[in-house]
C-alpha cells in the first residue's frame, strides 16, 4: 500500500512537471516580443512627418534601412520639394473661443443665459467646428512657432520663422479664453477644472446633481483627443494658447493669494500647487499659456497705473504656475493702441514691452487674418466664435467664419432657442 502511496505521488510530480513546462513554452509563445530600437524610431519618424516635422523625422530615421523606412524617407524628400513656405505677418489666421457649454439645459436657462449664448459654443457646436476646420485643411500652428524672439544683450528683437507646410495646407492659431472657471458659471452647465487623470491625460471633471463626472468637457482635452486621432491637425505638436486672468484663480482652482481671507489660506497653497501641476502638464502637451490681465481689465480704457498694478497680481499670482509667457491677448479684444505699429510712444505698449511682452492679440473680425510685425513686437488679430458671430454670420452682416466652416451645419438651433422661452 505504501509502494502504492508512493508510486501515485511520483506519477503526479510527473504530471504537474510536464504541466508547467507545457505552460512555460506556452507563455513564451503568447508573450509579446518587445519592440526593437528601431521599430520604437520609426513609429516616432512617422508621427513627426505626420505633424510637418521633417528634420526630426530623417534624423529619426538615420541608419534604418528596412523597406518601412526607405519609403517613409522617400516620400518625406519628396515632400519637402514641394512646400509651402508662410512668413508674411498677416498671413496668420486666429480663432478663439472661450469655455464650451457642456449642458446647453442649464446655461441657456441660467440667469446668465444671453451672455453665455453670446460668448460662447456648446460642445457639439465645437466638435463639428474643429472638424470642418480640420477637413478644409488648416493645420494648427503655435505663436511659439511663428514668431521668433532674438537677443543681444539687453536688446531683443522679433522676426517670423518659416512655416512649411504642403500645398493646400493652410496654417491656424487657435486660442481660449478665461479658463478659470468662474465661481459665478457654478451650476450653469459648465466643467469645474481640469486635472490629470491615472492615464496622464488631462480632463475635466463635471458636477451634475451633486455627482461629479469626468471626461473631455472643454476644449482643451478635447483637442488633445482629436490630435490624437488625427495627428496631421498639428504642426510639430503645437495645439494653442491659454489665456488666463488670475482674480478667481487659475484652470478650475481659487489659487489667488490675494483673494483668500487667512482662514482659506491652507486651502489656497493646496491649489496652488494643484494647478501648477495641471498646468505644467498641458505645456507640455503642445499648449502655451497668455496673460490676459489679472482682473480681465480693458486695456485700451483703463490707465497705466491700473495696468501696472493688475500686471502685478499677474505675475505674483497666475506666473509662477504658469511660467514665464511673452503673449499678452487682450482682455475685451481692446488694443493698448490704434492700427498703427506701435511705438516707445505709447507708455501701455512701452511698460508691457518692458514686462517682457512681444506678442499681442486683439480682436478683428473683419477680416480673415491680420498681423502686423516691429522690430520688437508682433501683433495678431483673433476672431472670435460664438453666438454674437454664428448670428452675423447667418444674416450675411459678417461671413468671415465662412472660410473656416459652415455655420448652419454646426449651430444648434433648437438649444440656442432656450434663451429666448
């Protein structure tokens, strides 16, 4: 009994040895192999000629000589040929918009419904805008990338870059404003602040009911989403700029020192570094960040004392979680100056110069693009997407959205009626 006790003992070692040497040679052939050096280069060459990089691309792929490569350095050669160069200043087309409604129910029934229907789009409306933008061929391009800051000494001087792209490709800078997500749109249908989820992605969160939800409820991850899928929408990365006010904090968090009573203070160094978190994950993403004054202040009205003082609180509190910036977008679209290029004349130019400002956005929406370029500045003229511009767009009073995308195919008639029961 004890031989068979034993003999049945052998015959099941026997058996889970042979089990999990089977095992081992099954794992081993299911195992995925590890991408090589190379396949890891030419993944990466091909995303960077997909966004116009085509130095990076060859350098990439130096020293690769399977087929893959040797056709995707054929046809970069090929098309460098035929590139289009875009340098001239006024050559820029700008488009902005400020935070998407995520909950049409809610804002265009709110007490702030007109403005909310004047100033800004509902996600659906912003979806089929990017993607006309997107099929009719623009590209989008940074003002990091076109405009070009050189120094000498204490002097600095401001030129544009060659942008190339091929042919039909049409370059465009994209811009929102007022990402801080005001204590007064609470409720209103709105995303409360972005942050970075367990991927390492940015996203919003949303408060429905009390429930908070998270998702792609602003403009920014949504076109991070949309560069995703569609690589070729970018030029080496670039997607737009953020501009920001500093008065009720910074991308969803009350991170303004000055606004805190020191009671709140603990709550308010929390978010601070909170949102210098989020913000130095978005730059690196292909965002830049624009002052668009601490106290969203006009600054073609106010005096330069107040300019002073406001540019203060700026650079004390929304700078030091954003970085240093040299864009400056008017808040109201109110120009520090006239048509004219500006001059050492003009005390509001000369003391933002001298806060290291050199490139300035407006508002023009009389005409498709504008840009104007001094030895120490560079302007842009934005044109603004919303409510107010679908309207003249569609009572023919100003159709210059038209070379972008067509307003009746994105408008959404039937929640902007909200407004008006």
């Amino acid at each position: 009994m004890k031989k068979l006790y034993l003999g049945l003992i052998s015959v099941l070692v026997l058996i889970f040895g042979a089990f999990m040497f089977i095992r081992q040679i099954q794992v081993k052939k299911t195992a995925p192999a590890k991408p090589s050096a190379n396949s890891i280069k030419l993944v990466a060459a091909k995303k960077a000629a997909d966004q116009y990089d085509y130095e990076r691309a060859l350098t990439l792929l130096k020293g690769q000589s399977s087929k893959s490569a040797t056709t995707l350095r054929n046809s970069i050669n090929s098309t460098k040929k035929e590139l289009v160069t875009w340098n001239k200043p006024d050559q820029f087309r700008h488009l902005f918009f400020h935070s998407l409604i995520v909950d049409p129910q809610k804002a265009f029934k709110s007490k702030s419904a007109r403005g909310y229907a004047d100033y800004m789009v509902t996600i659906p409306e912003f979806n089929k805008i990017i993607d006309q933008v997107y099929k009719n061929n623009y590209v989008l391009v940074g003002l990091q990338d076109i405009i070009q800051t050189d120094k000498d000494g204490k002097k600095s001087t401001v030129s544009i870059n060659n942008i190339k792209l091929p042919k039909g490709k049409k370059p465009l800078i994209l811009s929102q404003d007022d990402v801080s997500y005001y204590k007064y749109m609470k409720g209103d249908g709105f995303a409360k602040d972005l942050f970075i989820d367990k991927n390492g992605e940015i996203k919003n969160h949303y408060v429905d009911g009390g429930k908070s939800q998270v998702g792609n409820y602003d403009l920014i991850p949504i076109i991070d989403q949309f560069v995703k899928k569609h690589p070729d929408f970018s030029y080496h990365g670039s997607k737009g700029t953020i501009a920001l006010t500093g008065y009720n904090g910074v991308l969803g968090y009350r991170s303004s020192i000055s606004q805190s009573s020191k009671k709140d203070l603990p709550a308010t160094k929390t978010a601070i570094k909170k949102a210098t978190t989020v913000a130095n994950a978005i730059k690196k993403d292909g965002w830049t960040f624009a002052s668009h004054s601490w106290g969203h202040i006009n600054m073609k009205e106010s005096p330069l004392s107040d300019i002073q003082k406001d540019n203060t609180l700026w650079m004390k509190e929304v700078a030091p979680i954003v970085g240093k910036t040299n864009i400056f977008i008017d808040p109201f679209g109110a120009d520090v100056g006239g048509s004219e290029p500006y001059s050492e004349s003009n005390a509001k130019y000369k003391y933002l110069s001298q806060q290291g400002f050199n490139i300035f956005c407006n508002v023009d929406a009389s005409k498709p693009s504008w840009g104007q370029l001094g030895d120490k500045f560079y302007r842009n003229a934005r044109i603004n997407v919303d409510g107010i511009r679908f309207q003249s767009d569609l009572d023919g009073s100003d159709t210059v959205l038209r070379q972008f995308f067509n307003t009746k195919q994105v408008i959404d008639q039937k929640d902007r009626k909200l407004v008006h029961k």
